[in-house]
C-alpha cells in the first residue's frame, strides 16, 4: 500500500537493500503482467513467491508457482515471470552479487 502502482503499469519491482553482495528487490504483478524471458549475465538470483500465483519460465516451459515457491534462476540461464490467478502476485527476487545490469522491462 506505500508503493502504489503508477497509473497505466500492472506491474513494479521495488529495491529494498543492495550492498556489493547482493540486491534485495520486492515485485508485484497484476493483471497477466511479467518479465519476458530473459537471462543475467552477472548474477544469480532466488525468486521466493509470498502472495498470489504466478508461473516461472524454466527450461522452454512455463511452470506454476504459488505462496510459498522457491525458484533458483543461475546466471546465464533464460527465464522469465507472469502473474496468473486473480490476486496480485508478490514476490521478493535476491541477486547475488548485486544487480548491475540495466532495468528489466515489464510486459504489460
């Protein structure tokens, strides 16, 4: 609720603490929107789902995740999200090391 979605966006992440070690970011996702499939070229990251459903592309496929999920995305490796279900999808992302690279899009 302190971090409404700007008009028009279905989707925001927001970066709650970076060191040199890692960046710590939330996500929310409503609406069918996600990340298209992408990779990372300088770091890791664990997508822990907290609320709603919402489905990982893992391997060529998109698999379900819901509250409580644990996903492990490793450098290099394509991936992306979206939300499905009828609540809002919130998640918290951990880069390690820190994320450097330029901003994602979402796909609204």
């Amino acid at each position: 609720n302190q971090n409404p979605l700007p008009a028009g966006q279905k989707g925001q992440m927001i970066k709650i603490a970076e060191d040199n070690t890692m960046t710590l970011s939330v996500t929310r996702l409503t609406d069918g929107a996600g990340l298209k499939p992408h990779i990372h070229k300088t770091h890791d990251e664990i997508i822990y789902v907290i609320k709603g459903t919402m489905q990982i592309f893992v391997n060529d496929n998109w698999v379900d995740a819901r509250a409580g999920s644990i996903h492990f995305n490793p450098m290099g490796k394509v991936h992306g999200t979206r939300q499905t279900g009828a609540e809002a999808a919130v998640a918290i992302s951990i880069f390690t090391p820190a994320m450097k690279e330029p901003d994602r899009h979402f796909v609204q």
